[in-house]
C-alpha cells in the first residue's frame, strides 16, 4: 500500500499521475485522505469541516476523481480518516465532545484545531454520521482510522494528561467502581486507567467494522485488534531511545495473536512528525519493511502530500522492497509463524511507571539474546496471552519466556499453568509471577514465596552469581562469575526442586586492599521444577536487563544455556549465522521461510550501511528436499542436512521445501 497523506493544498493533485506512480511503485491499494479533520468531498454535514480548495478541482470532488482513477488501474481504494480533532467553532458549539484536562483545558492546536475525546458524542455518535456519508457516495475498498487515542499528548509532544471531560468522568465512575480518576502516569490507578481506555476503543472499533459491514460488505477496517486489518505505525522519532527491532516485535504479536488476520505495517517515510520533510535514512527505512515482511505482515509507504512534490529519498528501497514482496506472493500469502519458542512482552496496563520500564528492560534483553544466537521464537503480547490460549496459538509452543513482568491477573496464571501440566516449559525471570503479599502464583514454577526484592543498587554492588565453587572458603573463583544488575528476588523454593548455580555473597569492593570475600551462599542462579508433564523454571535474577544495560555475553549465554538445557528447545532449523543477522521463522503449507535481515549497519538512531555478511548455514529437517535463495532467486544445495547460505546482502529469504 502507499498512503499520500494529504495537505489542504494537495486537493489539485492529478490523480492519474499519482495513481501510475502507485502502481509502478510496486502498491496495489492507495489510502488517501477523506475526512474527519477536513473534508476533501463535498460534505453535507454542518460539523464536518470541508477544504475550502475543493473548488480549485473541475469535479469540486477529490474523492470520486481518486476512486475512479485507482479501479481504473485495478488498485484499491482506502479511505483515511482522523476523528482527533475538530474546529474551533465545532468545538464552541460541542463542548461536551472535547478533551478536558484535568485543570478544565481544552488541547487547541495550529490550524484552529481543537482535540476530541472518544467518550464523548463526536466519536460515540457524529462520527457515524460521517462514515455513512462517505460510504453511501463512494465505492471505496477499506477504512483506515488514524490517532484515534485519548489524547493525552498532542502534536508538540506536550503531555496533556488523562482526560477529565463530563462523559468520561462518568464512564470512568462505572468502570472503576469508584477509583479516582488518574490525572497521568505516576497516579496509582493509571494502569487501570489504560486498561478503560484499550477497552473503550476496542468498543468504538468493533463498532466501526459492524457499522462499515453492514454498508460495504467488501471493505476491509484497518485499525486495532478487533478489526479486519491489524495495524502498526513504523516510525522514528526525535528524542525517542530506538528500539532497533520494534517493528519485528510488534509485528509478531500480532501474528502470534491472530495468524490468519492480516497485519498493516505504514512505514513513515520522513524522520518525525515535526520534520515531514526531512527523509528517513533510506537504510533505516528498508528496516521498518524488511522486519514486516519477515514477521508475515504487509509493507506500506506513508508519504506526505504528492509523489515527487517531497525528495523523499527511502522511496527507492521501498519500492525495490514492495515489489520483491509482490514477485514472491506465493510464499508470503498464507504465511504465518511456526517458532516453537516465545517471549511474552510486557503489558503496562497492569504495572506502575517504574516496574514497566524495568521489565521493558528485561524483555528486551532477552529479546536480544535470543536473536543474536538464533534461537528462533516469536512475540506473544501479555494483553493477548489468555486469547492466544483460548484460539489454540499457545500450544504450539513448547518454550515460553516472562519477562520480570511481576503479578499476572488470575487468567493468566490459569492458562500458563494448563500449558505447563500438558507438556510447556515456562521460564520466568525477576519477580514474573509473584502476586500479593509475595504469593507466586504459578503452581507450575519451582518457587513457593516471594521473601524480598533486592533492587537498591548499592546492595547488589559486589554480589555475583556464578557455578557452584569447590571450596567456600578459598579466593579463587570458577567461572563465568554474572554481576548482579537490577533486581535479585529472595525466594522459598517448593521441596523436590534443583538449584542450580549460586550466589557469590556482597563484599567490600573498595579499597582494593579490602576487596575480597565473596563468598558463595544459599540463594540459586535458577531454579527448575516439575508441574505434571512440563517444567518451571525460574531465574531469581534480571538476566536479561543485564545484558541490556552492561552487554556482558556472559548473561546471554547463561540464559542460552537456560533455555537449551532445561527448556529443550526444539528447533526445525539450526541456524549458523553472523549475530548481526535477525533470522525469523514461518510457514506456508509444506513450505519453511526464513528470513534473514543483515542490522550490521544499526546506530544509535537509526539504521546506516551494512556489511555483507558471508559464510552462515542452516541445518534443515531430514524431510527437506529443496531449498531456494528469494534474493538472489537460485537454489541452494542441501548436502547431508546442511544448507549453505549465500553471503547476505542487505537481506535473503530461504524457502524450504518439504516433503
């Protein structure tokens, strides 16, 4: 897809110029700019605000000369919209529909615009109003929803806060039985708070798709997870720590959740919202694409205005890129994750501030190491977890990770523990797991109670855990000693478990004349335990913020170790690759892809030139009886087992067949 995000002056474009230019890109839909903001048709409704310019145009109807331009071509027609805001004036005639800080502020904004709130009556009811209007004129073949959020921060990246308007207000009272309402994050009920808030837009979504069903029967919706087309925004931005695999992670949640769902990537083709016009590195963008379609979601290029009016200088790669995913819609149509091991991602909806930032930290620890030593494995969203249960998705693992991620809610823990008792085996990390008052509440983990958390830094200072030493009493160490960093978690472990690995207990660490005694003590390194046919286990430590925070290899192999030895985990390909290659599995009938994305060029902010990267290979099942490079469209041998792979460029695609 190509979305041109329309300016007012864009209502001239020439739509047949800009439609060829879509279809030579490699796109076979365009999503352009129909309403909600403005309007670029004639709309009828009072408080629907129209772009004064549409008479610049013979037909005075953007919309309809864009409809008939891209079925003229075979290609898609999508409708965005934007209900954030409205016009000043709306606004003074609606107040009820617009956000309320929690000091009685209206959010305004340039271009006398004013932010809406989706409790109140624009979103609950004027805005199908507007959909009805757009459906009824015009044969268009989806919707997509932009920024429909509570609004808490607005263009400037100011932080509003929660909304206090009347109707959430009341909403909130209802949903809360009572709590106050939270005014921001540092609040205690703010993560109960989002939780109201996913809930209420997941209502207004699901509302959506019935209303557009009924009306066009054969568009699609593009918005959150009860929607047609799952949606993923790619983007940088100015003053934002770069996650370097967040598309790939977030794709992979979604694919996880609802494989049989398609999945939106929009990738932005400019650095941030508050410089449109300055390009995205072209390498950087290549990225957003690449780690889309290796996670089994759709590439989409989001630019500003019209096709050439901005030297936009990523449009090449995304071409090249669109246009390899269309060559090979064999293998991608119908592809879908098959890792037999997953990392859950944390869900801030039930943790404070600080305990989402620490076990944000630990996941994506973890999520490195597992990729840098090709331990294949997909994403699983915690928000998504007991729905993963419910449709089947959470059987095909053998392997699941948590992250430090604290108390789960009670549904959770019950399908975790049903997983454990037919065969899973669960690795929990830090406090994962551990309820009120220190109750763990996974019987399937070899932990009992939680004693105490030890997170003060200067406590872990010179604390260390390490392989059982021969002598206690004697200074010489054997190896690989782990630093603690984070948090180490005091445990009572249930009888009939094995502890592994200890604890070198604090010593002084300064003067150096002084710095000697660690002794080793009774607390474990990790813990496993059997729960019916499966296993737990626990590692009482942040293994992964420490290799986040201090890169010490040491930390990623032992959780290797971790998860190889106990876990036994089970791979359909062994991968021998470079680090620095992101290797993801799928499946398409008979079919192993896997894809391999060379991040040789990652930056601090963004992606640079690569390296080639030669000399990887794949052992593959002895069910394989073909195997061929996407890339460089050739077929590889397979020669006892062993797939020699071609030196990796800025990225190849393996398929395999089998028998």
């Amino acid at each position: 897809m190509l979305q041109t995000n329309l300016r007012e002056i864009d209502v001239d474009m020439d739509v047949d110029q800009v439609a060829d230019y879509i279809v030579a890109h490699g796109a076979r839909a365009w999503l352009i700019g129909v309403g909600g903001i403005q309007a670029q048709y004639p709309t009828e409704l009072a408080f629907h605000s129209k772009n004064l310019r549409l008479s610049q145009r013979h037909s005075g109807d953007l919309i309809a000369d864009a409809v008939r331009a891209a079925h003229s071509r075979n290609l898609r027609l999508l409708a965005r919209m934007d209900f954030s805001k409205i016009s000043a004036q709306a606004a003074a005639e609606h107040p009820d529909w617009c956000y309320l800080s929690s000091t009685g502020d209206l959010q305004e904004h340039s271009g006398d615009l004013v932010s809406v709130c989706p409790s109140g009556g624009y979103y609950q009811e004027r805005m199908f109003d507007i959909l009805d209007e757009v459906c009824e004129r015009y044969p268009i073949d989806g919707l997509f929803i932009n920024w429909t959020t509570m609004n808490e921060v607005d263009y400037y990246k100011r932080y509003h806060g929660v909304c206090h308007c009347s109707n959430c207000q009341k909403r909130w009272l209802e949903y809360s039985n009572g709590l106050p309402l939270p005014s921001g994050p540092n609040d205690p009920e703010y993560a109960v708070w989002l939780r109201f808030s996913r809930d209420l837009i997941d209502n207004i979504t699901a509302r959506v798709r019935t209303f557009i069903a009924r009306r066009l029967p054969d568009a699609g919706l593009i918005l959150g997870k009860t929607a047609d087309i799952m949606f993923h925004e790619a983007n940088n931005a100015v003053g934002r720590e770069l996650w370097h695999h967040n598309t790939s992670e977030v794709i992979s949640t979604w694919t996880s959740y609802r494989p049989d769902v398609p999945v939106l990537s929009n990738s932005t083709t400019f650095m941030d919202m508050p410089y449109r016009m300055a390009s995205e590195e072209p390498a950087h963008f290549a990225q957003y694409f690449l780690q889309c379609i290796s996670r089994g979601g759709n590439p989409s290029t989001y630019m500003m205005g019209v096709p050439g009016k901005i030297p936009y200088l990523c449009m090449d790669v995304a071409g090249e890129i669109l246009r390899f995913h269309k060559k090979w819609d064999a293998v991608y149509n119908g592809m879908h994750p098959c890792a037999k091991t997953a990392l859950v991602r944390p869900d801030r909806a039930y943790m404070t501030a600080s305990q989402f930032v620490d076990s944000l930290s630990e996941f994506r620890g973890l999520y490195s190491s597992m990729q840098e030593v090709h331990i294949l494995f997909d994403v699983i969203a915690q928000e998504h977890l007991v729905a993963t249960s419910e449709n089947g998705g959470l059987g095909r693992y053998s392997v699941v990770v948590l992250p430090n991620v604290g108390k789960l809610n009670t549904s959770e823990a019950d399908v975790l523990d049903n997983w454990v008792a037919l065969g899973g085996r669960l690795v929990a990390t830090g406090n994962s797991g551990v309820g009120d008052g220190g109750a763990v509440q996974l019987q399937s983990l070899p932990s009992k109670h939680q004693r105490a958390v030890i997170s003060k830094r200067e406590l872990l200072f010179s604390s260390y855990v390490a392989p059982a030493q021969p002598e206690r009493s004697v200074h010489t160490y054997t190896g690989p000693i782990i630093p603690l960093v984070g948090t180490y978690t005091l445990y009572e472990w249930k009888a009939n478990t094995r502890n592994k690995w200890g604890v070198l207990a604090r010593a002084p660490f300064a003067p150096p004349e002084k710095a000697y005694g660690n002794l080793q003590v009774d607390q474990c390194g990790f813990s496993v335990g059997s729960h019916h046919q499966g296993k737990g286990i626990v590692i009482p430590f942040t293994i992964g913020r420490g290799y986040r925070e201090l890169g010490l290899r040491v930390f990623r192999d032992l959780f290797t170790t971790v998860l190889m030895e106990e876990g036994k985990l089970e791979e359909q390909c062994l991968v021998d690759v470079a680090e620095q290659v992101e290797v993801t599995l799928n499946q398409n009938g008979k079919k192993t892809v896997l894809h391999m994305i060379n991040m040789s060029g990652a930056r601090k902010q963004n992606f640079g030139s690569h390296i080639p990267i030669a000399g990887g290979s794949v052992r593959v099942p002895s069910s394989a009886i073909s195997a061929h490079a996407l890339v460089r469209d050739e077929k590889l041998e397979i020669k006892d087992g062993l797939v020699n792979l071609p030196t990796i460029d800025r990225f190849e695609v393996v398929v395999v067949e089998n028998n």
